[in-house]
C-alpha cells in the first residue's frame, strides 16, 4: 500500500490591517508555517560584546526590575498573609470548639471559685461555736454538760474535736449515746439519748443505780425513790440481770410504780413483789413480756392486787390468780 503525500502548509495568516508587517528593532521569531511570534525578552543579564554583564534598571525599592526576580521584603510579605489567612480559616473552622472550651474552663473556674470562697468562710471565726445547745437531758444538768464542753468554743464549725467531746462526755455516765450537729453560724447542738435505769442494786457501798446492760449510773447512801431494789444470782453480769432488765423496761407505767422490787435465780423465774400490798407476780422468762404485761393489766382490773396473793403470768394463755 502506498503512503498518501503528507498535507500542504496552510497559508500564511495576513497581517492585520494597521499593523506593520515587519517589527523593526525587536528580535522576531516565527513558527513553523511562517508565522511570527512575540519577541524574546531575556530574564537574566546578557553578556555585551566585550563579555561583561549590564545590570538590570532598579525599581523603586532598590531590587531589580525585571518581572522574574523576587525580594526578600515580598516573600516576607506573602507569608505573612498566608499564614493570617490560614489562622482566619482555623479560627472559623474550630469557632464552635473554642466556645465549649471556654464554657468548659468557665464552668469549672467558676465552682473552684465558689468552693474556694465556701472553705474560707467555714474555716474561718466566720462560722466559730459561740453557743453550745444541750438536748435530751433530763437526769443530767444541761448546763453541766455545757461547761464541759466549753472547749470547744471559739472553734470553727467543721473544726470542732469530736475526740475531745467524746472525752468530756465519757465523764457522764448517764449518757448511752450523743450526736453533733452543727447549725451555722455559731451554734453547735449536742443531742443526748441518757441510759434508761431499771433499778438498785444494793452493797456495802451503798444502792447503786444501774440500767439494763448493768452500767452503774450512780452511787448514794440512801435508797432513791421510785426505783425497784434488783435481786438476782450471779450480778450485773449474769443471764438472770439480763432477763430482769428487759422484764422492766416491757413494763408499762401502771404495773411499774407498784414494783418494789425485782428477784430472779436465773432467766426463767422472774419475780416482781408490789409492795404496797405485797403481792408476788411470777413472770418466768423475759418471752413475750409484752404480752404478759397486757394480760396482767386486764386481769388487775378485775382482781385488783389488794385482794390477791399472787399473779401467774409465766404462761399468758392461762393466767393463775391466787
């Protein structure tokens, strides 16, 4: 197969009408088809005839002026603008960030300021005990307790010892259990549960007063009025103490202002005399003494004690009244 002739060049392009044709003074250079194309300019010093380098003019701000050279002032200045332009666009993009941040740091300045402020004020003679409330006395002297804990005046609130009030309480044996409560600005409130005493325990010392878990409450010569004498094998420390306590304290007040005393050899045969008529109640073991004591109270009503010997109530579904 033949190879078909290769295409004629096209026509060369007319100048334009008020142009010149030719560019006198100027370098011309032109394309393949004839055609001319703009002048060369050099970027760069040229060497003259005699091979030295003729400096380009300088521009206003002393750098050459030719358009391919840059100074150092402009890429200073490029960069600088670059980077504020790219802060801006950070600081756009990261807006919603930056204001969680703040109320975040807001937040918690905020609540260390206020515990900051909170702490000074407790911690200072702002909040010092001037007064001491004494609550729950009645055997004891309110006052007494009072001046014992006088230490403790003057003191912040939160800093008041609990070990030295402890120790100054301990000195009263009445006390069973207390509580601090503190009431801002300068009141300091102790609440007081005394011993509940369930009778005298006779000895060459005297009538000892004693409560329940056998803890002596006083000391006196003489016996103290309204307080049954306890009789029991083994003392204080023994089961048959143990049961003749919690006997008394089921006993409503009815049946115990007639109680003179209280006997028991052991935990099951309990035994109250009223003493204004002499009458024996036989309460066997300290179980269901509630109900016993109700018992005995209906039938008290019926059999009055001053025409009965003695009451049956160790079996309170069949009471014997003698």
């Amino acid at each position: 197969m033949r190879r078909p002739p290769p295409l004629p060049p096209p026509p060369a392009r007319p100048a334009p009408s008020g142009e010149a044709e030719s560019f006198e003074g100027d370098e011309t250079t032109a394309d393949r088809y004839g055609n001319p194309t703009a002048p060369v300019i050099a970027l760069a010093p040229q060497a003259g005839a005699d091979g030295r380098v003729a400096p380009l003019p300088a521009g206003d701000d002393g750098n050459a002026a030719y358009e391919g050279d840059v100074g150092m002032r402009d890429v200073w200045r490029a960069s600088r603008a670059r980077r504020k332009a790219l802060r801006s666009e950070v600081r756009r993009f990261t807006g919603r960030q930056r204001r969680r941040r703040m109320v975040w740091i807001g937040s918690l300045a905020s609540l260390a300021a206020l515990v900051v402020v909170t702490l000074g004020a407790a911690y200072s003679p702002l909040l010092a005990v001037e007064d001491i409330v004494v609550v729950g006395a009645e055997r004891l002297d309110a006052e007494e307790v009072s001046e014992a804990l006088s230490s403790q005046l003057n003191t912040p609130l939160p800093l008041v010892d609990e070990s030295a009030v402890k120790a100054a309480l301990v000195a009263f044996p009445l006390i069973e259990s207390y509580t601090l409560e503190a009431r801002p600005p300068h009141e300091l409130v102790v609440q007081l549960v005394e011993r509940t005493p369930v009778g005298l325990i006779e000895s060459a010392a005297g009538y000892t007063l004693v409560d329940a878990a056998g803890v002596a409450l006083a000391t006196t010569e003489n016996r103290e009025s309204g307080e049954p004498i306890i009789e029991v094998t083994g003392g204080s420390r023994s089961d048959a103490f143990h049961a003749v306590g919690q006997v008394i304290r089921s006993l409503p007040d009815s049946i115990l202002e007639r109680v003179t005393s209280v006997s028991a050899s052991s935990p099951n045969d309990v035994t109250l005399t009223f003493g204004g008529t002499n009458t024996d109640v036989v309460w066997g073991s300290a179980e269901d003494s509630a109900l016993k004591a109700f018992e005995l109270e209906k039938i008290m009503q019926t059999r009055p004690p001053e025409d009965v010997l003695s009451y049956d109530v160790s079996s309170p579904a069949a009471i014997v009244v003698l």
